[in-house]
C-alpha cells in the first residue's frame, strides 16, 4: 500500500465518496487513505475459483459471497479493507452496497508485498469483528490453506491444510473442498532460492 498523503486526515464519510469516484482501489487506515496494488493471475484465479466454490455452495441460501471490490468496515479501528472475499449472512449487510460490516469469513490471498500486513495488522484489525467466524490465508507459491478460527473461548486457532489432505474445510459457512478445485489452472510463483553469505 502506498499513502496519499502523511498530513491529510479524511472521515470514513469523506472516504467513502472519493471511492465512489476513484479508478484505483484505496484502503482506509484511522484517516490516512492507501493506494492498493495490482494482483497477478495466480492470485486472481486461485481468489476466483474460491468465490465460484463458496457462491456454488451458497446458491439459494441468504449468504453472499464477495469478491475484492467489497469493503470489510472494521468501526472499532476506524478502518477500511478489500479482502479477496468476504462472506456475510447478516441482512443487515444488505443496507451498505460498497462495505460490509458483519463478515462470517474473510479470505486473504497472500502476495509478497501483503503477507506480514495479512498475517498481522490486518488480522488483528479483522479479529475486533464480532462476527468473524473463521479468516483464511491462502499462499501462492505452494498448496498451502491455512485458517484461523475463533473458538468457544474466543481464542483463535490455527489449522493448516495442504494437498497430503486432499481437502479443505471452511467451518464457519460449512463448506469442504478438494485442493484440485482450489488450484484448478494455477501456475505457482517460484520460490527465490535462498543464497549463502560468504
């Protein structure tokens, strides 16, 4: 994410109109406003074929599945994010069209400009959302899937998945998949090898 502006402060209200109108995707930090990157084809299609599993598996249902044009509002951080999909089956969500505010699940596709901020400001951001369920990483660079869920204690679990699995669970919307599905036409990012000081 790269800042407009270090001296700018704007309302979520001010937010929300320059979005409306901007051809580039900005998320919202406490006032400050971010230009997001761009994605690569691994990343979207791993995202699409997600969305198209969930959206297939919630078909006549109330449940709506998102995908990256829609804001999660986190309020008590006074904060706007684009995750890769959301999934809410609040119909409260229904009232706000460009951001949703009671997601059940978020899913991250990790890139490697965003996996530290996934995996740490963001979660803890996103973990402030009473009806956050479950929140997902999915890598690009090997089949990997790994989700955090909230538990009974309100602790958060780690459970990862790989293809020796064959399959993933989505707890939070009740849904398993295979792996085939998930990576269906991805072409993995080569891992950089790792070189030796002399």
């Amino acid at each position: 994410m790269i800042a407009l502006s270090d001296s700018v402060f704007i309302t979520p209200e001010e937010y929300l109109l320059l979005e409306e109108k901007s051809n580039i995707k900005h998320e919202y930090l406490d006032g400050q406003v971010y230009a997001m990157a761009g994605t690569t084809d691994t990343h979207n299609t791993i995202a699409l074929n997600l969305a198209l599993l969930i959206r297939n598996h919630f078909r006549g249902s109330d449940c709506r599945v998102y995908f990256a044009d829609i804001k999660a509002r986190i309020e008590k951080r006074n904060r706007f994010y684009y995750p890769d999909i959301l999934v809410t089956c609040d119909p409260k969500d229904r009232e706000t069209p460009t951001y949703k505010r009671f997601p059940k699940l978020i899913v991250e596709i990790l890139s490697d400009s965003t996996e530290a901020f996934d995996r740490g400001d963001k979660f803890n951001d996103y973990q402030t959302l009473d009806s956050l369920e479950e929140y997902v990483l999915v890598n690009t660079k090997q089949q990997r899937f790994e989700t955090f869920r909230r538990n009974d204690q309100g602790l958060w679990v780690l459970q990862t998945y790989t293809p020796d699995d064959q399959t993933f669970e989505l707890q939070s919307i009740n849904l398993t998949a295979s792996f085939t599905d998930l990576y269906q036409d991805v072409e993995l990012q080569a891992i950089a090898p790792k070189t030796e000081l002399s």
